[in-house]
C-alpha cells in the first residue's frame, strides 16, 4: 500500500472503463474479494456499473499521478427497502493507496445524502476480510446474514449484509 497526500475524486465517466474493468477483471481472478465471478467486457462494465436501470452513482479516486486506484458505486435493485441504495467498492489490487476508501465514501454519501437516500447497503461475502473490515470502518452496521450462498463452482459463502444510515 502506498501512501498519498492528495487523492482526487471524481465521477467516472466512460473513458474510465478499460482502467476500472482491468483492475475489477483482476480481483475477480484472484478471488476471495468480490461477488462479482464474472469477468467483465468494457460494455458489460458500462451497462453494470454506468447505464443500468438503478444506476445512482459511480466515483473514481485518483492516485498522485492523476490514474484511477479504486472506485465506487451506488444502485437501486427490487431488493432493497424503499429510500436504501446499494453500494460496491473496488481498489486496483496492487499499489492501494491509502485513503483513497475514505475519500471515495466521503464523496459517495454526500451524493446519497443529496439524492434523498436514507441508507447505504453493503453485502460482502464472510471470506472477503478486507471488505468487512473497511465498511466496519466507514460505520457500516450489520443487519443479516445470508447463510452458505453458493458461489459459481458450488461452494457456500455466507453474505453479510451491512447498512449505514444517512
């Protein structure tokens, strides 16, 4: 993990795609940290994560150099109560900076908050450690838990799902 003085945030926007597909495509490979199994196209990117139906938000931070390091999403899907978003956070695996989490949520709940919403919903799987331990952090609260969801190859994962009121 690198340190950075300055980390910039900003809303994505289309030419962030190859970058944020890229470093999602590699979490995914390397498992453990993200529900997402599939690999992700540019357009399948853009149609989860920019243009799909419950599309509320979508912010990238900027490492010292000005290059995407982590960013994060916000949705509404027929799950989730009336007023509640659903939120997904992802950091380039290697050379994290420091921060850039915190920064990236400062900015998202400003947008929830003026959006209206009363919560923040995160659902992580038990095995992502990293995951529960940074939305611990932001003050993400837990609510329930998804007992043995089967991940693709059929093994049983169980989901935590957090909230943080607005």
């Amino acid at each position: 993990m690198t340190d950075n003085v300055a980390i910039n945030v900003r809303p994505a926007h289309a030419d962030d795609i190859p970058t944020l597909r890229a470093f999602l495509n590699e979490i995914i490979r390397i498992g453990g940290t993200t529900a997402h199994e599939t690999p992700f196209t540019d357009e399948s990117f853009a149609a989860h994560f920019l243009t799909c139906p419950g599309f509320v938000s979508c912010y990238v931070a900027e490492d010292a150099d000005g290059r995407a390091c982590a960013f994060q999403g916000l949705e509404r899907w027929a799950g989730l109560p009336d007023g509640w978003v659903d939120i997904g956070t992802f950091a380039r695996p290697h050379a994290k900076v420091r921060g850039a989490g915190m920064a990236l949520f400062t900015a998202t709940k400003a947008y929830a908050r003026a959006a209206g919403f009363q919560a923040i919903n995160a659902t992580i799987r038990a095995d992502n450690i990293g995951g529960l331990a940074y939305y611990g952090k932001m003050g993400f609260i837990d609510y329930k838990v998804d007992k043995a969801v089967p991940l693709q190859d059929g093994r049983p994962v169980d989901r935590s799902s957090k909230c943080y009121l607005l």
